[in-house]
C-alpha cells in the first residue's frame, strides 16, 4: 500500500518502506540559493548609507517568508518568548543610555536573530541530510578554488585574484572594514576568492570536515577540504574544530573532556619542542595573545577589556547595555590602543548588558541543541560564535538557521510508526 506525506519543501516519500526521499526543485533552489549567498555571493550587496543589504541578507528573508507564507515552518514558543523579552530590555537599554547609540543596529541584531523561532514541521529528515550534503559540496568547491588562488596569487601578485572584492563595480561592493590580504610567514593567504577573509575560509571549511567526518567520511573530500584549511595558514578553522571534538557533549563527558585537553596540551607542547620546520608558522601566533593589535589579541583579549569599562559605568549599563550601535562609537572614546574584533560576545554584553547577553545566547543555544546537527558541529558553531566577528553577519546567522530548520523530535512519531 503505498501513501503520501506532505512535508516541508515539497517532500514526498514513495512507500511506508522506502527510504528514498526527493525534494521538490522549489525545496532544493531554496537551499541552494541559501548557501550560495553565504559562500559566493555575501561580498556582493546595496550599500543604503552605511548600511549594506546583502544578498544573503536578502536571501535569508526571503526564504524566511517562503517558509511562512506557503504553511511549510512553525514557529516555537521558548525561542519567540525568549526573543521578545530580549527585545524589550534591549529597547529600554537602547532608550535609556547615555552613549551615542543607533536604532539601526539594534534593528539589524534582531532581524538574524528572529527567524530562530522558526523551524520546519512535518517528517523533514530528507531536508537535514540534503542540507548538509550541499554545504559540503559547496565548501568543497571553495576549497579545492582556495588550493589553486594560494599557487596563483603568490606567483603573479595579482590583486584581483587575491578577493572578488576587487572585481566588483564599486555601487554593488559590500561596505566594512576588511582585511583582504594578510602574509604569513611571506606566504599570501587564501580566502578562497568569494570570502572575505583567511579566517573566512578556514571556519567554512573547518564546520564542513566536521559535518563530512560525522556523516559520510568521504576521503576524497575530507583531503580537499584539509587541503583548503591548510591554504588559509589561518588558526581559526583548526581552533574551531578542536573545539567542536573535545568540547563535552554533555555534563557526565566533563571528566573526559579535561583528559582530552590535557593532553592535546602536551601533544602541541612536544611539537613545539620538536621545532619542526614550517611549524613555526603556527606556534608563532601564540605571542598574539600578548601583543596588541594582533588577531588573537583582538579576538579574546581585547573584548574581556571592553566589557570591563562597561561595567564600570554602573548596575544600569552592566544589566542593560550601553545601547544599542555604543560598543564601536565609546571605543573612540576611550581612546584604546588596541584593536578590537567586532562583533563578538562583548558586543552583546557590552550594548545589551549581562541580560541580552544571556538571552541571545539562549536563543542561540536553544536554535542548535534543539536540532538534529550532531554535538560536535553544535560546539563548533558556538565556539566561532563566541571568538570570531559573526554576531552581526548575515551569512552566520543564515548559515546556522539553515543548519538547524530540522528539529530532532520531527522524526520520532514516524520512526516509531516505522518500527512497529
């Protein structure tokens, strides 16, 4: 006896037995269209003012709408709750400060983060699994693209193949502050030519061998991904996926999870004794955390500083904020002698104060760990999300929303049909 099921993105099964799934072609442009903003099209936007709408800004809503429009999402009650008293406290923050402060910002937080209430219904195990093959496969492409710019762009120099920045006309460029080029160790850096940075790269690549590694293990695209992660000489992505295999997946693994560490200490203690040629490249940047206006110095070091001066401006600014758009305005005034990499975590707690930052970072947790993702790619998305700039990108908020639409119960009633 053969039947159908209505499920999200035009999914159908065959038969109560077949495991074959097919997404209808609206279901697999949706998510193509989806990562391709993120991995090839997020430099490209309309600069309005100072503000740049991105493509995968655009994307992002529009498959937003779709989603709601044609009956395919629902929207969960923890997350809209936890999102509206966010939006209320950090209103009264924002109305209430003293700083220089923009309305503009605190819309743009609050657009990524909206959409985190919504999630597919219907039995979508098919989307998940075709979800994450895509990812793959487009991060394979940028990687095996990041292999042959690194060879290209140190033999000719050639600007306009170090970003596609560069190839861009000037009224479509996305606007900000980035750093195209960084050399390291007299090697110029790949960014895969669609990303922003080095960084950029290395944390795209680092999330899909985390995701082939726990699903197909395909060597072949294991090793070019490897390959793309090694072209950025970037710490990012290796951090990232340090993170996401040793961070405990629940709270009895805590004892194990020290013993890991533990010993990965030792490990890149006994490399860096060994002082192996071309290591050094690496084990340098550790000084970073030492020395201003250094990529690690920025990242961890400079934000905990951050948030230090915004508690000492009293119980008001350390609850609610110093409002929203202050954290890059009272930098100038303080006058600090260092970089700062933004947004991060301080950009929360420093604008929305320790109570936007708790439920933010709810949201965010809630969105992860209530989805079918494995753990291990739950820690590593926190993990960036916590140490790299992304609190306000388009592309990671997408990215994390499209890697989450299935929830991990969404199954369960059909499987437990299946397996009577």
């Amino acid at each position: 006896m053969t039947f159908e099921i209505q499920v999200p993105l035009g999914v159908t099964t065959g038969t109560a037995t077949s495991a074959d799934n097919e997404l209808s072609k609206s279901g697999r442009f949706a998510i193509w269209a989806s990562i391709i903003s993120v991995l090839f099209l997020s430099q490209i936007a309309y600069n309005i003012n100072a503000f740049p709408a991105s493509t995968d800004l655009i994307c992002y809503a529009a498959v937003t709408a779709y989603l709601l429009i044609s009956g395919f999402a629902s929207i969960g009650f923890l997350s809209l709750s936890l999102f509206i008293v966010a939006l209320v406290f950090a209103c009264f923050g924002t109305a209430t400060a003293t700083s220089s402060t923009s309305w503009t910002s605190l819309m743009l937080l609050f657009v990524l983060y909206a959409p985190f209430a919504i999630r597919l219904k219907g039995d979508p195990q098919a989307v998940h699994e075709y979800i994450l093959a895509a990812y793959v496969s487009a991060a394979t492409v940028i990687a095996g693209i990041a292999v042959v710019q690194i060879v290209l762009v140190n033999a000719t120099k050639s600007s306009l193949l170090t970003n596609i920045y560069f190839s861009l006309p000037e009224v479509i460029r996305g606007a900000g502050r980035y750093t195209f080029v960084r050399e390291g160790g007299g090697i110029i850096k790949a960014n895969g030519f669609f990303l922003r940075e080095s960084a950029d790269l290395s944390l795209v690549v680092a999330l899909a061998l985390v995701i082939e590694f726990g699903s197909r293990a395909r060597l072949r695209t294991m090793g070019v991904l490897a390959a793309g992660l090694l072209c950025s000489l970037s710490g990012t992505g290796l951090l990232a996926i340090t993170a996401g295999l040793l961070l405990p997946r629940s709270l009895v693994r805590i004892p194990l999870f020290v013993v890991y560490l533990v010993a990965l200490i030792l490990a890149l203690y006994l490399l860096y004794s060994l002082n192996i040629p071309g290591l050094d490249l690496w084990f340098d940047r550790l000084s970073e955390f030492q020395t201003p206006n250094t990529s690690a110095y920025a990242r961890f070091v400079a934000p905990m500083e951050m948030v230090g001066h915004s508690f000492d401006n009293g119980p008001l600014a350390t609850w609610f904020g110093n409002g929203a758009g202050s954290y890059l305005r009272d930098i100038q005034l303080y006058r600090v002698t260092y970089e700062v990499n933004d947004p991060t975590w301080a950009k929360l707690t420093y604008e929305y104060g320790l109570l936007g930052f708790v439920l933010i970072a709810a949201i965010l947790l809630h969105r992860l760990h209530s989805s079918r993702l494995r753990v291990e790619i739950c820690n590593l998305l926190v993990f960036s999300w916590i140490s790299v700039g992304v609190v306000l990108k388009p592309s990671f908020a997408l990215l994390v929303w499209l890697l989450t639409l299935v929830g991990n119960t969404a199954q369960q009633p059909i499987e437990r049909a299946r397996s009577r």
